[in-house]
C-alpha cells in the first residue's frame, strides 16, 4: 500500500512502509537557514508533491541534491513562481524528530 500526499502544509510525516514519524513541524526555513543547517552536517531532505508519495532523501545524496534545488526555495512568504527555476517552488520547514534526526521538509508548489 503507498501512501500519497493529500494535502500541504503537511500535519505529520511518514515512511514508505506506512510508519508514522513522530516528528513535531517547526520554523519555516531560508535558504541561508538551510545552508548554516548543512554546515553542521548532513540532514534528510524530505519532498512532498501533491497526490505523489514522500520522496525521501538518502542521507549520502543530501549535498548534491541541496545544490539541485537550492535555487527554489521560497525564502519570501508571497511565492511568485515565475521568479522560479521551472516555475515551482518549495516551502522548507524544519522538523524536529523525537531521536535528533534533523529533517527538512521541503513543499513544492507548482
């Protein structure tokens, strides 16, 4: 069974086999926000598409991926899209998890 995203801003986050991760929805992130956050260390990258499943980012991809996308984060909070690479953005939100991981939520719109 997969499941798909339904709805942004996203309530909660979840794995592919359907686990739920008990993780809390934090600050909104910049794109300096998340290049300090790099700087410390590597951190997992999660998508959230509309009717598509969480795209999770493999720790080890973390880097190349950040230079990807970089220029597609919506630092301001009125989201023009044609002042975006492809014409979509993400939102980026940090989310604190119970175990320290340090996950960033990324939520396109398009």
């Amino acid at each position: 069974m997969v499941k798909y995203v339904n709805r942004i801003p996203l309530r909660n986050l979840w794995t592919d086999d359907l686990k739920e991760i008990k993780a809390k929805r934090g600050r909104r992130l910049t794109t300096s926000d998340i290049q300090s956050m790099l700087q410390v260390g590597t951190v997992t990258f999660v998508v959230a598409n509309l009717g598509t499943p969480l795209q999770w980012i493999q720790l080890d991809e973390c880097f190349r991926f950040w230079k990807s996308i970089k220029n597609n984060i919506a630092d301001e909070e009125e989201i023009f899209l044609d002042n975006y690479p492809d014409e979509f953005a993400y939102v980026a939100t940090e989310w604190n998890e119970e175990s320290g991981e340090r996950i960033i939520l990324l939520e396109t719109h398009h």
